[in-house]
C-alpha cells in the first residue's frame, strides 16, 4: 500500500502541475500571443483528433488494464502485450489509407464553416495516431503498478509542449504553420519515450501468437472501442458543434470555462491511474470485499478533496476573470459553474466506471456512451443556437447526471453497493454551507488578493470543519503512510 499511496501522492503533483500550466496556456498564453480564432483552430483540431484516436486503438489499451491480472503464465501475458499493439497497428494502416484517398472530402468536411480548418485536416489523424499508440503503451506501464512518468508523459508533457510551442511562436522562431508541425513532432517524441521507457520497466517476449481465451479479450475490445468511440465523441462533441455552429472564437471561450471547470476531477484523475488495475484485480479474484473498499474509499475521498476545489474555483471566478484581463472571455462564466457541478457529481461516484468496464457487465459502458452522446447531439443541435454556450454547458451538464445515475444503478443492481454513505451528506452539507456563506462576503482587495485571500480562508475553514466533523480519517491515514514511505 505504501509505493501505491506514494505513487497516487507523485500523479496529484504531477497533474496539478500540469494543470496549473495548462491554466497558464490556455487563459494566459493562447490569447496573449495567438488570438482566440487560433485557440480556437488549435483547440478544434486536437478535439476532432480525439474523437478518430479510439477508432485506430481498437479498446486495447483498456483490454491490457482488464485481462493481464487474470493471466499467470508470462508467455500469455506476453502474447497480450503484443496483441494490443500489433491489432492497432493493422487498425491504424487501414485508417491511413481510407484518409488519404478520402481526403479531399474530408477537407470540405472540415472546412464547411471555418475554411482554415481545412488547411490542417492531416493532422487529425497523425496525432490520433500518435495518442492511440501512447494510451496502449501507458497502459503496459500501468499493469506494471508503474505509474508516475508515464503520467508525466500523459498529463505534463503535452502542456509543457504547447507551452514552449506558443513561446517560439511569440519570439518569432517559429510560423503558424511551424506550430502545428513541431507539435505533432512532439507527440511522436513522446510516443518513441514511452516505448524506450516501457522496455526497461518491463520487456516482453514478443511473440506472434494468441493468449489463451483470446476471443474475449477481442470482443471485449470492441465492445470498448464502441464505448470508446462514443465516449471521445461525448468528450469533445461540445467544442466540435460550437466550432460547426458559431464563430471559431467562441470555441476558445467555452475551452477555458470547461479546462477551469475540469480542475474540479484532478484528484481523480491522479488516483484512477492507480486504482484501476487494482479493480481489475479484485474483480479477477472475485474479492467482493476489497471491491466494496476501494469504491467507498475512492468516492469518499475524491468528494472530499473535489468539494474543496469545486469552491476554489467557483468561489474566485469573479476575481479570476478580472485578472487575467480577457474580458472577452467572461462570455463563459457561468459555463464554469454548470460543468463543475457535473464533474463534483462524477468525482462523488468513485471507481464505478472502473467497476463496470472491468467487469462481465462491460457492455454497458457501450450502452450507456452511445446513449450519452446521441443526447449530446440532440441537446446541443437544440440549445447551442438558441443559447450559445450556455447552451452546450447545460447540455453537457444533462449528459453527465443522466449517464452517472444510469451507472449508479447498474452497480447497485448487479454488486449489491453503491458510493455513498453518512459521510457523503456532511461533505455535500459542507460543501453547499461554506458556498452559500462565501458568495455573501465581499474581498474587495483587487483581483489577485482577493483570490489569495479567500482561497486561505477556504481552504482552512474547509479543512477544520471536516476534521471537526470526522471526515478527515481516510486522508490523515493516507498522509500517514506516505510520510512513512518517504521517510
């Protein structure tokens, strides 16, 4: 338990880290130096290629994550790791060729409503290449129980790339067009890394031949690759539609609502690298107990410490805007406040996502994104051009608490547990209690102190009434072991 507290406590710093710079690039640097039409274009592409990456991975990766516990000999275990690499390559030629002698038509496409979109259409599918290929990588390292760089790679690198990107092209190193090259190099650099990594962590025997029981490896992948599908597709179909429907710039607005909202799942996104090979395990070895244990924990925890950045960020909005001096921006505040209501409700489900994609009941994450994005679709065609961006947040926000009480009740239904708890009352009572009294006082001290300020005072008060009324055990516990293991 000691190296998994050390590694979860080494991916929080990592991802704040990145998202902190992510923050800087995408309310600080991207406007400054490349204008909200180019944020937008940037930001248009990387989301058209998320939704074509799960296409050419084939559901592997996460196939790797479910069926490597459940292999003892190393020679079949082998033979997945290979498998989950060589079926995505074949995937990904196939792909190549259908894009390139459709090209054209994809272009006029992807040009329909914004003509320089056009302009950079290849390289939806050469960075998709290049994530799909990480993700199954990254994923060998995680079965390993070997977490942190590959996070690093995931979650700082692609940030600190774009960081140094926009700095060349505001010194004059580097065009436009030299941006968008540079950075798909950077994404191979980052694939070539992860694999030279993967190889000293761990070096397979490759071997072209099939694991045992390999027909429910590869309908299991497919099923996820259809979920995987939808769920891109749910992912970034906001950003698509808006860049579809109304001015590219309006794409670069909700971008930052939705990245400040985001912020809200960080602790999350720290922990699943961890736990969910640990889900996998349990659901392997049948060991309903620990399953139940690592569900309440993950859902306690996350809320907790989710609740807590869920009012540092609504809380301060105000004061960011201001500071950050784009007021052109501020068209998006309340998108910040819609899509981080849905990401708390997310953060307080816990692992379950991880239960039902690693267990017989797979299908429904198929069921369940396919559903979600169909209703993405139908609420953002009506309420985007009615509403604008509001419009897409309410619709995101719909999608969110529709989908995750459906999840809800599959694990109730088929598991017998479910997240919550007495405990979840008290965070949701603290947390609804410290926003109420925080919108009513005012720090009129400019925007900066009035941000510092009132994120001491939060953050304190936060912290004295949960240990006050006993929710702090789990986290003091965790901050015990992993004192124990860096000392």
């Amino acid at each position: 338990m000691g190296g998994i507290a050390k590694q979860s406590f080494s991916n929080l710093i990592s991802i704040a880290l990145a998202f902190l710079l992510g923050a800087i690039n995408t309310v600080v640097l991207y406007p400054m130096f490349l204008g909200s039409t180019r944020q937008g274009l940037v930001v248009a592409i990387l989301a058209l290629s998320n939704l074509v990456q799960p296409l050419l991975s084939m559901g592997m990766q996460h196939a790797v994550v479910k069926f490597y516990s459940s292999y003892d000999k190393k020679n079949d275990r082998d033979a997945l790791l290979t498998a989950a690499v060589v079926f995505p390559l074949g995937i990904i030629l196939f792909s190549s060729l259908i894009f390139w002698w459709q090209y054209d038509a994809i272009v006029a496409l992807v040009a329909s409503t914004n003509p320089d979109m056009g302009r950079y259409a290849f390289m939806i599918l050469l960075i998709a290449i290049a994530t799909a290929l990480f993700e199954i990588f990254y994923n060998w390292l995680r079965v390993q129980y070997t977490t942190v760089f590959g996070n690093f790679l995931k979650e700082f690198y692609p940030r600190a790339l774009i960081g140094l990107l926009i700095g060349a092209y505001a010194l004059e190193y580097i065009d436009f067009d030299g941006f968008f090259y540079a950075l798909l190099l950077g994404y191979y650099l980052r694939l070539a890394i992860i694999i030279g990594y993967n190889l000293v962590v761990y070096r397979p025997s490759f071997r072209l031949q099939l694991p045992a029981g390999f027909q429910k490896v590869l309908v299991y992948s497919l099923w996820i690759l259809l979920a995987g599908v939808a769920s891109s597709f749910l992912l970034d179909i906001d950003k698509s539609m808006l860049s579809n429907l109304m001015p590219v710039e309006m794409v670069a607005y909700y971008s930052v609502a939705l990245f400040i909202a985001t912020v809200v799942e960080l602790p999350g996104r720290a922990m699943f690298q961890i736990v969910s090979p640990m889900v996998a395990a349990a659901i392997n070895n049948n060991d309903a107990n620990r399953l139940k244990q690592l569900l309440h924990k993950s859902a306690t925890n996350l809320l907790l410490v989710s609740g807590l950045f869920f009012l540092l960020i609504n809380l301060n909005l105000t004061d960011f805007y201001l500071f950050i001096e784009q007021p052109e921006y501020q068209v998006a505040f309340l998108v910040v406040g819609l899509i981080s209501v849905g990401k708390l409700f997310s953060m307080s489900m816990g692992c379950i996502n991880m239960i039902i994609s690693n267990s017989s009941y797979y299908r429904y994450v198929m069921f369940f994104s396919m559903f979600a994005a169909l209703l993405a679709v139908g609420l953002n065609l009506v309420l985007i051009p009615k509403i604008g961006l509001l419009g897409a947040a309410y619709a995101t926000l719909a999608v969110m608490v529709l989908t995750n009480a459906l999840k809800i009740g599959v694990v109730y239904f088929y598991f017998k547990i479910h997240p919550y708890s007495k405990q979840t009352l008290l965070q949701l009572l603290l947390i609804g209690v410290l926003f109420v009294v925080f919108q009513w006082i005012p720090f009129q001290l400019g925007p900066f102190w009035g941000i510092l300020l009132r994120t001491v005072a939060i953050g304190v008060l936060y912290m004295v009434l949960a240990y006050w009324l006993g929710l702090l055990q789990e986290l003091l516990a965790f901050a015990r072991r992993l004192g124990r293991n860096f000392l």
